[in-house]
C-alpha cells in the first residue's frame, strides 16, 4: 500500500520542484512544443512521480511475470527462456512465387510464416470471377483451391513451422485446406501449431473484407472454435486484430478497447453456443499494431493483458490461468512507412519492434522499408528480420522480463491507456455489444474522429513525420522495384480451369450440397467444408453455396 504521508511530502516537492527550479529552467530555455502530447492525443507531463500511479495498491495490480493479472508478462521468463517467434508477413502471385519467398525467409532464420491472401481469396471469388479482376495476386497469393494450397507449402515441414493466416470472411475455407494438406502430408492434426484470423467483426468496423451478416458470420467463427478444440488442440482459433482498427486511424486507447470489445463478442457467441469457456479461451490470441510512440506502444500492450485478465476472470468466470492469458502478435505499423525518404522506415521499424519487444508480444513482423512503394524486394525483407534478429541478441532488451516495470511514467501509461479502453468498452456494453455498436457506426465514427485529428495535426506539422512534412530533401519518385506481374490472373485462371477439369464433379455437387443442407441448419460447418475442400471445390463456389444460405452484408454509411 501506498504511505499516504509519504505521498503528501512527494507532493509538497514536487510543486516546489514545478516552482522553483523547473519554471525557472523554461523561462530560460522555452520548450520545443506549447503541449507535449502522445499519439492518443493526452498531454505529456514534464515529469512523472509515484503521484501519478492510480492504483493504490501498484504492486498488486503490476503483479509478477506468469501471474495473474499479467502485466508483466504471460510467462515467469518470458524471453529469456524463449525468444518471440519471428514472422514476416508474405504472400504475392502465385502459389508457387509465394512457396519459394517462404522458403527464403525460412533459410534465413525466420521461425514461423505469416500468410498474405490476395483480396479475391479474402472476399470468396476465384480467379476467374468477373469481380476478381485485377486483383489476382496482387496484396497477397491467390489461392482458389486446396491445389493451389498443396503447392503453397511445398517442401514446408508443417509439423515443425507456426503458420499465421490472416483470413477472416474465409477463414474456414482456408483453414481446412490446411488441414487437408497436412493430412495429404502425413502430419498429425495434433502436430499443427499456428493462428487463423477468423476475426470478422473487425472486418465490418475497418477493414471491409466481409461477406456475410454478422449473425451467421459469427456462426462461423465459433464453430472454428468448436473444431479446433476437438481436432486442433495446438491451433489458435481466433487473432483477434487490433492493428486494421490502428491502420484506420485510431487512437491506442480505442485500439485496446474495441478490440476488447470484439473479443467479448466472440467469447459471449461461443458461450452461448455451449462451449465452457475454459475449454476454448486458452486458444484466443490477439494481433496488435505497434507504433512509434515508443513508451505509449508498451504500456497499451501491458493495459491489454491487464483489462482482458480480468475481464475473463470477473466477466465470464474463468478459472483457468491460461485463460486469462492475452497472448499477441505484432506488427510494426504499415501506416507509419513514408514513400518519402524510405529508409527513414528502417529506423520506424526499429523502434516499433521494440516497443512490442518492450511489451511482451509472443510473435513479431517487421515491416520493410520500401513497403510504402513495392513490394518488398528480398534484400529489404531480410533487413527488416535481421532488425528483430539484433533487437534480440544485441541489444539486451529480452535478457530481462518487462524492464520498463516501476517506470513512473510507463506504469501511468498503462494506468491511464487501460482506464480509457475500459470506457470504451463500457459504452459499447450501454449500447447492447459491439454489433448494435457496429450496426449505429459508433467504433467507426470514433476511429474516423481520431483519424482526421491526427491528419490535422501533421498538416499543421503539429506532429512531425521526418523526411515528409519536414527535413525534406530533393528526391526522384522512387519506382517499384517488384512490380505485380500482370499476367498472373491469366495463368491462375488456366491453373484453376485445369484443376475442375480433372477432379470429380458429381463428388464436387455433393459435398456443396451437404454443406448448403448443413448451413440451412444447426450443424458445425467445418466438416462439410472440409470435405468440399478435398474434393477440390473452389473458394469461390464454398462461398457462393453460403451466400445463398446467409445472404451478403451490405456496408451502411456513416458521418
């Protein structure tokens, strides 16, 4: 407990501190900026003491590593038993030019994959859709049926690699095709250690990769949840994804608490949909973005595993540790890469997987330099895993656990970052849970807000980007230097009109009308699409079997 004399004297001090020395300094040397403050726009004290900690037991609420409520860390040693996993995101083209990138970056000491999907995969058209048109292989590998999965992970031993998807509208498409490859493989179910995104609601408030309406969509997710329990003991069924609600331009603060809010969703649905929650929580994992603010990008993350511990163990009554566990991907932030000055992005990233590394995360991408022009050639990706590389042997950031604890301004931080998403979540509870609050547009309307006032502030060059809104230099447009090939729509399509030619339609017909008669009911859709899987049905003709039963979502506007 805090010496409350002790506190009274501090305060004493420190407004002595403020009159006689600090304001004295400044009338002599004026300070850089009128306000000081961070990305989430609250002002930046000149100084932070024990007075600013807001919990009253500060030890208690800090806790140890591996102990609830875990803001220290979800494991008693965390790096210095085991280093983050390692993953950089990658997927472009083909199967096959996406197979040889993931083989490279293994080579090169990467420890898990990060799978990109192009948007007509992400969305359930195929190639050859009209709709597709040129968007085949473009932000990610076009993957239209469990061959072109097959050759996806070639020569890639999946008993031994942590797979990463970011998928959400067909997630459970791709993650039996997955399945359907490991088995094709000889590789066990059990063996299978890696992530499925599987997080629509996040889909509807920022990204905009949906398909169906949010009531069968969730469907969807919890029977993920209920196959992986019984068939996937080592698979994460959900990442639940902060950094698209980043990306859009929220705050950190809003980052937390509506991807919070979206993982209460998703544990209310599969609750009610019979599950304990202790039989499918420890498989919840969470994806974050981490910007350059580098001390505020720590604490969110430190604020997070604190509100969600508590969360699953006063809200749902979780008993489990392990289910009171917020365990995170990170990724560096895409929005923060400039075009302008581009290796200015290397220093960006640097101190942007720090912070995560700073934060505990469990798995790390870093982005490349040239992300903002190109696709990342290989020199640039290697740089980008070399920087993680150095982070964790050279610097001497992971020989400790969570060294930034007792920091007077990071334990305010957190105090303050886990306050302000605890507020957001409380508002969307008032509003009934985050679909009414998605269907009335407020996460969206908030994140617009936040968006626009940070636009502002670098048009005013309130907030400084080196090397675009200021320290501007005479440059050449830099040209993409790995340009997407236009003929590979063309060559997907032939792929994809060779592969219907040679499986069994009237097998094909079957298992699309098992999965139609099970979707019009009660069933776990997982197995019927499985099995569609295997008989070589496309993404596109799943889906479209499920657009009949579900119906599409249509975005509404809002200002």
């Amino acid at each position: 407990m805090r010496d409350e004399k002790s506190l009274e004297s501090m305060q004493k001090e420190y407004e002595q501190w403020i009159e006689q020395t600090y304001r004295k300094s400044i009338e002599k040397f004026p300070e850089r900026e009128k306000e000081f403050t961070s990305s989430s726009f609250s002002v930046v004290k000149p100084l932070y003491t024990p007075l600013d900690l807001s919990k009253e037991d500060q030890l208690e609420s800090i806790g140890f590593p591996g102990q609830y409520p875990f803001t220290r860390g979800i494991q008693p040693s965390m790096y210095r038993s085991r280093l983050w996993t390692m993953r950089q995101y990658a997927g472009f083209g083909s199967a096959a030019e996406s197979n040889e990138r993931y083989r490279y970056l293994l080579e090169q000491g990467q420890t898990g994959l990060s799978i990109a999907f192009d948007l007509p995969t992400q969305i359930g058209y195929d190639s050859d859709d009209q709709l597709a048109d040129g968007e085949v292989g473009n932000v990610g590998v076009a993957v239209d049926t469990l061959a072109d999965m097959e050759i996806l992970f070639d020569r890639i031993p999946l008993d031994k690699v942590s797979t990463s998807m970011t998928i959400n509208s067909t997630a459970a498409i791709l993650l039996a095709m997955y399945v359907a490859v490991a088995e094709k493989n000889g590789v066990s179910k059990n063996m299978l250690i890696g992530t499925v995104q599987n997080d629509i609601l996040k889909e509807y408030i920022a990204r905009g990769t949906y398909i169906f309406p949010p009531k069968p969509s969730l469907r969807l997710v919890t029977d993920i949840f209920c196959y992986c329990k019984n068939e996937l003991p080592k698979w994460n069924s959900i990442s639940i994804s902060g950094y698209h609600i980043r990306e859009a331009g929220s705050t950190a603060a809003q980052e937390i608490g509506f991807t919070l809010a979206d993982g209460i969703e998703y544990v209310k649905a599969a609750v009610n949909a019979g599950l304990d929650v202790d039989d499918f929580a420890d498989r919840i994992s969470f994806f974050f973005n981490a910007h350059s603010n580098m001390f505020e990008e720590a604490a969110k993350f430190r604020a997070a595993r604190r509100l969600w511990a508590r969360i699953m163990k006063e809200r749902f009554g979780a008993k489990k540790s392990r289910s009171m566990m917020l365990r995170f991907h990170a990724q560096t932030a895409g929005s923060a890469l400039t075009a302008q000055q581009a290796d200015n992005n290397i220093a960006r990233v640097t101190i942007q997987a720090m912070a995560a590394v700073l934060g505990g995360a469990q798995s790390l991408h870093t982005n490349s330099r040239d992300e903002a022009i190109t696709l990342p050639t290989e020199d640039s990706v290697r740089i980008a895993l070399r920087t993680q590389q150095i982070i964790a042997h050279e610097s001497g950031i992971a020989d400790t656990v969570d060294p930034l604890a007792g920091s007077y301004y990071v334990e305010a931080l957190t105090d303050r970052i886990e306050a302000e998403a605890e507020e957001y979540i409380i508002k969307i509870d008032k509003i009934g849970g985050m679909i009414p609050a998605i269907e009335l547009g407020y996460p969206q309307s908030e994140i617009q807000n936040a968006s626009y006032r940070t636009a502002k502030m670098i048009e005013r060059k309130e907030k400084i980007i080196v090397g675009m809104n200021k320290y501007r230099i005479d440059e050449k447009t830099q040209e993409a230097s790995v340009k997407s090939d236009k003929s590979i729509q063309e060559r997907q399509t032939k792929f994809l009109k060779k592969v219907r030619a040679g499986r069994s339609q009237a097998e094909v017909n079957s298992s699309l009308a098992e999965l139609k008669k099970a979707a019009e009911g009660t069933d776990n859709l997982l197995p019927f699409v499985l099995k569609a899987v295997k008989a070589y049905a496309s993404v596109g003709e799943i889906c479209s079997t499920l657009r009949f039963v579900f119906g599409e979502y249509r975005e509404q506007s809002f200002l």
